[in-house]
C-alpha cells in the first residue's frame, strides 16, 4: 500500500495519535505531499513539538505511525532539547556530539534498510 493510501485509510487514528502526544500543525511534505509516492516509499511528516516533547517521545510517535500505517514513517521536528542550553559549555558540547553521532546513526540505518 502507498503512503498516501495508508494516511487516508487512517486519518482519524493519525489525528487521535497526534493529538494525544500533543503534536500540532502536522505538514506532509517528500514523495506523498508530490503526489509520487509509490508502495516503497515512507510517509514524511512534520510537526510542531510542544513543550516537554521528547526524542523518546518522537520515537515512540514514529513506532506507532508504523504499526498502524504498515509504511516507514520519518517525523521532523522544531524540536530542541531545552537542557542543553541550561548546561554548561563543555557539557552542552558533549550532550551535541553525542546527538550528532546518534543521528549519524539513524541516518546510516535509515539507509540500510
């Protein structure tokens, strides 16, 4: 099933799940926004994370969005850890790098698949 198959099936349930994690302001945008999804393609979506939001809780958005869709689902966010800029100089640089390497990661394991 195409992405964009799978989100109108379940459009409902995708609101009722971002509305739930407090998500608001969800956009499409890559292949299914163009209209050129094809049953291999994953569903991008944005949305405005709200105070509090996690990377926990994104991932735990993403893992739903899958379950239910039955496509790969990649969410962008604004989202900012707002510890970070409460820490110190040489702990907001450590917390940094360990992101950027945790990113590196799941994009070389996005493109694995």
């Amino acid at each position: 099933m195409k992405p964009s198959e799978a989100l109108a099936l379940h459009r409902n349930e995708v609101l009722r799940i971002l509305d739930a994690a407090g998500a608001l302001n969800p956009r499409v945008f890559g292949s299914v926004a163009r209209g050129e999804d094809t049953e291999g393609s994953d569903l991008d979506l944005w949305i405005d994370a709200p105070p509090g939001f996690t990377l926990f809780n994104l991932g735990r958005l993403i893992a739903d969005f899958e379950a239910l869709l039955g496509v790969p689902v990649d969410i962008g966010t604004g989202f900012r850890a707002t510890h970070i800029e409460d820490a110190d100089q040489a702990g907001s640089a450590a917390v940094l790098a360990l992101a950027f390497f945790g990113l590196v990661a799941w994009v070389v394991h996005k493109l694995a698949k």
